[in-house]
C-alpha cells in the first residue's frame, strides 16, 4: 500500500508501427498502421 506522487509532463503519440499480413496463394494482403497514445508522468515521491 505504497501512496505515489507524480506530475503529468507530456502527453505524445509513439512512433508508427506497420502491419502487414498476407496469405500466400490466396491474393490477400491488408497494411495497417499504429501509433499509440502515451502521458509522459515525473514521479515527485513515493511513500509507503
């Protein structure tokens, strides 16, 4: 039960990921892309 103080520095987005699948023989092939939401925190103090 530790109590944790934190301060919100930044709020970004990640870099792109890129997804690609593909079945081979089948003429199937989907690109999807990715980038995910983040909060950069600063952690003041911890206390337990």
């Amino acid at each position: 039960g530790a109590t944790v103080k934190a301060t919100i520095v930044a709020h970004g987005r990640g870099d792109k990921v890129r997804i690609f699948k593909m079945r081979r023989r089948k003429h199937y092939q989907k690109n999807q892309g990715h980038r995910q939401n983040y909060t950069e925190i600063r952690i003041d103090g911890i206390s337990a």
